[in-house]
C-alpha cells in the first residue's frame, strides 16, 4: 500500500531531528529509526546521507530528510 507518509521535524537553526511522524502501513517498523535519530541527536543530513535500502519501506525516512 503506497498511501501515507513520512514527516521530520528538526531545529531550523541547527538541523538537529527533534522528532517525526511515520502514517501508513507497517509505520511501526520504521518509527524506531526517528527515535534513535532523536536519542542520538542526528542531523537531517545525517538521516539524508544515510545508506538506506532501495526499494524499501526504510526508503521514505531519507526520502523525508531530503525535503
């Protein structure tokens, strides 16, 4: 199911992700990864650069940081 999507929200000034929200089907299985971005205070470009499976679900979260 291709319907939902994904949303980052970081600090403007530093980029630092501060949270995010994940709609859509199997949403849980990618939540994980805003919250250990957030634990570990990731940048937006941190998660952009990331080397994320194409295609997979996981796709969408540096997909989302591109933006």
């Amino acid at each position: 199911d291709p319907r939902g999507f994904v949303k980052l929200v970081s600090d403007p000034a530093t980029g630092v992700i501060l949270g995010g929200s994940i709609v859509g089907a199997r949403a849980a299985e990618l939540i994980s990864v805003i919250a250990i971005a957030v634990n570990a205070h990731l940048l937006v470009d941190d998660i952009a650069e990331s080397l994320l499976v194409h295609p997979a679900l996981a796709e969408a979260i540096s997909k989302a940081a591109e933006y």
